[in-house]
C-alpha cells in the first residue's frame, strides 16, 4: 500500500502508471485536480484532494476532499509514501 502524493503535473503520467490497488492518490494541487479528472476512470485505487487543492470557483467536483488530519491519517495507513513533483 502505496501514498501517492500527486504535487504538480510533470511527473502525473509516471505516477498513475504505478498506481495499484490498495494505493492512495492523493492530489495536492489545483492544476492537477484540473487535468486528473478526465483519466480517474480508470485508476485502481482511491482519489482523494487536500482541502486546499480544492478551493477556486472551478474546483472539479467528485473527490475525496481530506484535510491535514486526513492526510496524516493516510500516511499513517500507507506502509510507504511517494512524492511526485
């Protein structure tokens, strides 16, 4: 069980090709929330947003909204966490 922790949207194609069952993709950012939205159709795990990511009159609708004691929550559940910038 994997954290993926989505910060920008460089790296969003290497990260969902590695995503597994029992992962966690969480977004951190607004522009990524923007361009995930149309390929979560098919990922095998579940999406979540940090509150922040999520504010602005466009924010996608749909997710998972977590704050910073979700976050912890899931890192605490994950035996390991990935950073993605």
């Amino acid at each position: 069980m994997t954290l993926h922790m989505l910060f920008g949207s460089a790296q969003m194609e290497s990260c969902l090709a590695l995503l597994g069952t029992g992962d966690t993709l969480m977004v951190m950012d607004r522009d990524v929330l923007k361009s995930l939205s149309a390929a979560t159709v098919a990922l095998p795990c579940d999406v979540v947003v940090l509150e922040d990511a999520r504010s602005g009159p466009d924010a996608n609708e749909g997710f998972a909204l977590i704050d910073t004691a979700g976050w912890l929550e899931l890192v605490c559940q994950h035996t390991h966490s990935m950073s993605w910038y």
